[in-house]
C-alpha cells in the first residue's frame, strides 16, 4: 500500500524540475535580449558623441546608415558608407560598406570587414584608388588605447595619381597583411605582401616584400596621444628588417635608425645589402633612372664600399642628413620631407 501510494508523486516532482528549469531558461533568454537590445541601443544613441570626440581630435568621421547588429552572441557596428577626413591635412578617406563584430563576453576585441573601393584624396593632388577581394581587420582595445592590430588582405590593386610622379603608379598583390602592437612605451609594426607588380612605365613584378620596425615611443601614438595621428614628424624609426625579394637570386635589403624631423626631413644611419646588382639596378630604373644609370657606372666603387665581404651580396652605408641621401661619398640626391 505504501509503494503504491507513493509511486504517483515521482513523475510529478520530475515535471516539475522541468518546468522550472525550462523557466529559467526563458527568464534567462529574455533578460540576455533585454541586455543586448539595450547595449545595442546606448552604442546607437552614443555614437554621435563618439564621432564628434574624434572630431575634436582632428579627425571627422561618418559611417552612413549606422545599424547596430550582431544579436544574440555578438555586437558590432554596421556603415553602408565610411568616410574619414583630416582638416589639418586636407586629407579625405571614402570607402564602401563597413562591418565589425565583438565577442558579447570580449567586447574590446573587434573583428570588423571593409568592402573596396577605397579612396584616398588630398588638397595637392594627390589621389589613390584600392580595391580587394577580401579585407579583413583585428584590433585589441584595452585601457591605454589600441593594444594591437592586424589586417589581411587578397587581391590588391591600387592606383596612384600624383603631381610628384610623372606618370601614374598601379600596383597589384596577391596576399598582403599589416600588424602592429604596443611594446612598453613603443609600437612594433610588421607586414608583408608576396606576388606584388608594380606599373611605372615599364612593369616590375616582385616575389614578396616584408618589413619590421619599431617606432620608437609609439605607444603614445597608439593610445591618440603625442603627435597628430597622421604625422610622423619627431619620431625615430628602428628598421630591424626590410626585404625586396625579385628572385631566388635577387634581393634588397635595409636595417638600421631613421629620424624624422620636425620639419618632415630624414636623418639616420642604414646598412644596405644588395643581392644581384643587375636586377636590382634594372627595378631602380624603372623609378629613377638616373640613380640607376649611377648605380651601373660606379658599379666598380660600390664593389669598393662593400662592408661585408666573402658572400654573393653588396652591403653599403647609407646615409640620410635633414632630406640628403648618400652611399659613402657618392651623392644620391634629396628625399622629400614627410
């Protein structure tokens, strides 16, 4: 009689765990979609201040039609349109639609897309045209401002028109990637491309290219402090490495300390290191024949200054003073302020 009196209340308690669970999942469901619509809504109703911060700093930003999207386990700002302008530059930056998604639970790490073209124009003439098949960015936001940042790309092509060039400049890549992070006080910065050819005249196509530098006091930099964002002037440049791969047999090679001055004028101590004179000679050529045609008379001296002797490369001084660039006691003539 126990058992049996018993027995009925079992599935009862059984249902009614469920139940309850079940409750607290909507109660639960509800509550995270009432969070996410109103963080959604302060990061809408917040954005003009955002922009209008920016713009106190020099930088005017609009992202057309800006939707907020991304409900339930992301967040991120949607533009149809983007476009960045530096009044103190005279600098405009356009571009197409714009994407970014944050983590609910990591908001301060952003992935965000960009569709192509963008445009890059300013008041001396000069104007830029990219487009990509695909460009994606990192950034890390932490308390001291941008922490760190990468961005991928496929299928570059870019045109430049110039007054300071005599004929447009096309550029293509098949691969091209961009990283940069704070280290203590100063910002380290590394990319790449590989298959780039380049259209000046004649028709350069080259391997790959990478650097990695170090801007020295950066940090400031990263974090909208210090100098003007655009601007480089009154920095120091540490180059640990930059390559120029033509060939197996081919390459380029600069490392060493470059100061910018306040006036936008070079000035540093480099060591150059050259793998194949023939073709790198031909390549200068393309941008600058008299350098080139330089390069192929002092051939001999140059052999001369070479530093490191015993291998299959060429590796000389190369010294910038306020804008005037020379190899030894060869002049090679004046670098344009920044």
């Amino acid at each position: 009689m126990t058992n049996s009196n018993q027995t009925p209340h079992a599935p009862k308690s059984g249902a009614r765990k469920f139940v309850w669970l079940g409750g607290a999942i909507i109660v639960a469901c509800l509550l995270w979609t009432a969070g996410w619509f109103y963080a959604a809504g302060q990061m809408q109703t917040h954005l003009p201040a955002l922009l209008q911060l920016a713009a106190r700093n020099g930088v005017v930003t609009d992202c057309g039609n800006a939707d907020v999207r991304g409900y339930p386990f992301r967040i991120g700002l949607f533009c149809d349109q983007t476009r960045i302008e530096i009044p103190s530059r005279q600098i405009t930056v356009t571009s197409s639609a714009f994407r970014s998604a944050a983590q609910i639970y990591r908001p301060g790490h952003v992935i965000s897309e960009i569709d192509g073209p963008l445009t890059v124009t300013d008041a001396g003439g000069v104007s830029a045209k990219l487009d990509w098949q695909a460009l994606q960015t990192s950034s890390v936001v932490g308390l001291n401002g941008l922490d760190r940042a990468s961005l991928n790309g496929r299928l570059l092509s870019m045109g430049l028109d110039s007054p300071d060039l005599p004929s447009r400049l096309a550029l293509t890549a098949d691969s091209f990637e961009f990283h940069v992070r704070q280290r203590d006080e100063d910002a380290d910065i590394a990319g790449s491309a590989s298959q780039v050819s380049a259209r000046f005249g004649p028709e350069v196509d080259v391997r790959s290219l990478s650097y990695d530098l170090t801007l020295v006091g950066g940090a400031a930099w990263l974090a909208g402090q210090g100098n003007e964002p655009d601007s480089l002037r009154g920095s120091t440049v540490q180059i640990r490495d930059a390559t120029l791969n033509l060939s197996d047999s081919s390459a380029l090679t600069v490392n060493g300390q470059v100061d910018v001055g306040a006036d936008g004028l070079l000035s540093g101590s480099l060591k150059v290191t050259i793998k194949g004179m023939a073709e790198i000679s031909r390549v200068v050529a393309v941008f600058a024949s008299d350098l080139a045609d330089q390069a192929d008379a002092l051939a001999p001296v140059l052999n001369a200054l070479d530093s490191e002797t015993g291998d299959n490369a060429i590796t000389l001084p190369l010294t910038l003073s306020r804008g005037q660039a020379s190899m030894g006691f060869i002049p090679l003539g004046r670098i344009p302020a920044l």
